[in-house]
C-alpha cells in the first residue's frame, strides 16, 4: 500500500498506529482467531479522516483473512492532514 503523504502533510506515527490497534486487538482476535494461526500481517489504507479505506490481510486463513479485515474496516483513527496513508500491523498466536 505505502504512504502516500505530500509535502508538509502529517500522517500518523507508527505509535498512534499501534496504539489504536492494539486498543482493538481483543475484539479482532476474540471474533476471528480460534486457535494457533501463526503470524497475521495487516496493511491498512487509512484516509486522513481516519477512516479505514482499504485491507489486506496475509496469515491465517481465508476465513480468518476475511473476519479480520471486517473487523479492521470498522476500526477509526485520529484524523490528520494527508489525504492518506499505508500502515502495517502484524499479530501471532
């Protein structure tokens, strides 16, 4: 996905990435993982609104590829001034 940041335009740190989306980590995991399902890799589009545009997920499968994208795309960010960007996260059982 990749960043997608202009000039002079802020983007989230890695940080505030990190931590909403460990925020989240419980229900995602509650509602998709059953079991060991090694290392699950997230890229996310986030708008600048903070919405979530788009997800990508590798590891589990497919069945747990597509419950955790559902749950990502209702994931919200703080806004900020680029139009968006790329973030990955990553998580293992």
């Amino acid at each position: 996905i990749g960043n997608a940041t202009g000039g002079g335009e802020a983007t989230l740190s890695q940080g505030t990435v990190q931590g909403v989306m460990n925020k989240n980590l419980n229900g995602i995991y509650n509602a998709c993982v059953h079991g060991s399902v090694g290392t699950v890799k997230i890229d996310m589009a986030i708008a600048g609104s903070g919405q979530v545009l788009g997800v990508s997920v590798s590891g589990g499968d497919a069945g747990v590829q597509r419950c955790v994208a559902d749950q990502v795309r209702r994931v919200r960010f703080p806004s900020f001034s680029a139009p968006r960007m790329g973030a990955r996260f990553t998580f293992g059982t």
